[in-house]
C-alpha cells in the first residue's frame, strides 16, 4: 500500500449522507498498527493535531508543523482502507488567507493521499472553506472549543453558554453555507449541540457536545486510557491500557533484575538453525 495513493472506501458524499441516519463513528490515529485498527471499526479516522501533545509531549497544538502533520498522514493513510481519512491543518499553517490554506491543504493533501482536510474557526473561516471547496478540497470544519485558539479562551473551557451560543451558532450556519462537508462540535453544551444538529443540512461530530450528534470522535489514546493523570469528563475509557503497559513494564524490568529473562525458551543454542527472526 503506498503512502502517496489514495484507497478507495468511505467517500465525502457517503459522510453527508449519513446526515440524521447511523452516527457516523470517528477516531484519531497517528501511525500506521493504530491507523489499521481504527479503519476495521470507523467511518472517519482523522490525524489530529493533537499528535502534538499525545505523542510529542507538546503543552498545546500550537507547536504543530505541517511537516509533522504531513509525517502523521503518511503513517496514517498506510493503515486506513475503508475510512474517510482527515488531517488536521495546524496552527499558522491556513488563517493568513485562502491562498496560503489552498497552498499548504494542496500539499496535504498530495503527501498524504488523505481524502479532507479539517481547520478550526467559523465565520472568521467563511471565506478559506469556500476558497478550499471551490477548488476541489473537502473541508471538515471545527467549532466550539477550537484547541488552536486556546490562548484567546484562557484554556480548554465550555464554549456557547448563555449569550455565547449565538456566536456558535452563526459559527455553525457559515462553514455549512461556505461548503464545508461536516462540522465538529467540541465541548459544547449539549443542548446547543443538539439544537445545531437539527438546524444544520451537514453531519456534526461530537466530542463534548452530544448524542444526538451524527456522530461522535475521541482522540483514541483517552479512550484506550493511555494516560492515568489525564481524564477530560466526555471522554469515556473503554480500556485501561496505560495501567496494563505499567504492570507489563514493571514485571519486565524485575525479571531482567533477578536475571529470569530471558529464559531457556529465549536464547538460541550453538547448533540451532536460523530463524529468520528479526532483532531489535
């Protein structure tokens, strides 16, 4: 499978008609084992910036490249053949104008092979989705809490409370009139969620908002439980692999340090034949 050839499967047309049917079900990846395992089970799988802080250990996704964004997509595409595979565009990399997003989604999207591209803002985003759209690149859009613009909430607080959601709302109306193919809606409350949801013609995808979303989206390393410290409240863990892998880490190193491993079963003797076995 080549990192630059596009796989066919679930398609932009297929995402919009999903619009008030089954949820559409959406997860991030970053590499190729993880990629694979989201594509047997999700109609989207999106390269989230948030690769910055999950894998990089970055405070924020403000640090973001589009070279580390485009590396992702690359691993990312190598394992995604039936979904609808998104990448983020990262902060600086599309806000100065429609032709510097044309440029910079253009490239995106040669690299990577990847079938959208997704950016963050609403109306201030009207003029770009429309720009990206006329000229052949599909756009999810991203309102709410918009991580690229953390700076300006002072922090990762619930946006569209009281007075606030009328500006989510023309939000939400303008990336749909601008052509974008659907919207993620972050940490919103849940009933504005589900007020936007009935008024929009294009699928919104939930992450903090609500049910009644036409789909939903976690970044899979919160929902695997990656992580011990950190535990945003949508976010449901459907495993605790960081606890497993601590434990598993923790019995390695006391039997390397009591000289158990490796055992007979994991040497080779003089006259053995090859394997073919790789090594580290």
């Amino acid at each position: 499978m080549s990192a630059t050839t596009a796989i066919g499967g679930t398609s932009v047309p297929d995402v919009i008609a999903r619009k008030g049917g089954v949820p559409l079900i959406c997860l991030t990846a970053y590499t190729t084992p993880i990629a694979a395992l989201a594509d047997r089970h999700c109609d989207v799988v999106l390269v989230g910036d948030s690769v910055g802080m999950v894998l990089h250990g970055l405070p924020s996704t403000l640090s973001v490249t589009l070279d580390m964004m485009i590396l992702h997509g690359k691993a990312v595409r190598r394992g995604v053949e039936k979904a609808l595979l998104v990448v983020d565009m990262p902060f600086s990399s599309y806000e100065e104008s429609p032709e510097q997003a044309f440029r910079n989604a253009a490239r995106m999207m040669a690299e990577t092979a990847c079938d959208a591209v997704k950016l963050e803002g609403g109306e201030n985003m009207r003029d770009t989705i429309g720009f990206l759209t006329a000229r052949g690149i599909p756009v999810m859009a991203h309102i709410g809490l918009t991580p690229q613009a953390v700076n300006l909430f002072g922090g990762y607080k619930v946006q569209g409370r009281g007075e606030a959601a009328d500006r989510i709302r023309r939000d939400a109306r303008a990336v749909t009139q601008a052509g974008a193919f659907s919207v993620v809606l972050e940490k919103v409350p849940e009933s504005l969620a589900r007020n936007i949801t009935a008024e929009l013609s294009i699928p919104t995808i939930g992450i903090g908002a609500s049910p009644a979303c036409d789909g939903q989206i976690l970044v899979i390393d919160d929902m695997l439980g990656m992580f011990t410290a950190f535990r945003p409240k949508f976010v449901k863990r459907y495993a605790e692999l960081g606890e497993a892998a601590d434990k598993a880490v923790a019995a390695y190193a006391e039997e390397v340090r009591e000289r158990r491993f490796p055992d007979d079963s994991h040497v080779f003797g003089d006259g053995e034949a090859p394997s073919g076995e790789g090594a580290a």
